[in-house]
C-alpha cells in the first residue's frame, strides 16, 4: 500500500471497522447465522486515492474482490468525514422464502452510520440469469 494511501487509512480504520460491525448486526437481524456471512474486512480491499472533479479533494476508494478479480463489494471515504460501504451477500433470504439477499449497505459519518439491505424476489434473480 502506498505510503499516502496508508495514512489516510490509517485515519479511517477504527470507523471503517465500526461500519463492518454494524453490517454483521444487520446480517444478524435478517437471521444469519454469525457463520453464514463471512464479510470481507476493510484490511482485505484494495486502496487508491480518488480526486472529486468539482471538490478537487480526495475520496479513500477501496474494492474487495474475489480470487478471480470480480468486485465483491467497496469502501469510499470522503473528505468530510462521510462514507458509502457496501458488500455483496448474493444468498438466500435466511427467513423470507422467495426472496434473495444480494448486497448490504452502510452510510453516514463517524457519529452516524445508516443500513440497507438490498432483496429481490427470487423470481427476478432467475429471470436476470
């Protein structure tokens, strides 16, 4: 990791880490089992630095990927404190039949972080193959 990169994740480790824990307590209140999602942890992703186009300030980008380079999910911290996470699930709903868990999201800032789960009908998972 360069040495930039590092310190600006350095910076946001603790929160990135509290955003992973509020998406297990989400996992878990769907009814997943602590061992039936594995999310990635934000160590795992891979950094770059982006620049806003109208700001000119910097967004901290990181992209978990699978062994064969597809997108799992991403991390992105702003400037001003504020973040957009979100990781594939892509399972079964554990208690909905006929629905399917595709992604988990967290937003906000270090006082706040907000959840969504992303569901579709499994009638439409099938129709998309």
């Amino acid at each position: 990791m360069d040495e930039i990169i590092a310190i600006r994740y350095y910076k946001i480790r603790a929160l990135a880490n509290r955003v992973i824990d509020r998406l297990y307590e989400e996992t878990a209140k769907l009814g997943f089992a602590d061992k039936d999602i594995e999310l990635k942890k934000p160590i795992e992703a891979n950094y770059r630095l982006e620049r806003h186009p109208s700001s000119s300030e910097y967004t901290l980008v990181g992209e978990w990927q699978d062994e064969k380079g597809g997108k799992l999910g991403q991390l992105q911290f702003y400037a001003d404190g504020s973040f957009d996470v979100e990781q594939d699930i892509v399972r079964p709903h554990p208690t909905r039949q006929g629905w399917f868990v595709d992604s988990i999201k967290a937003w906000g800032s270090d006082e706040r972080i907000e959840t969504e789960v992303r569901l579709y009908p499994d009638s439409e998972i099938r129709h998309r193959a």
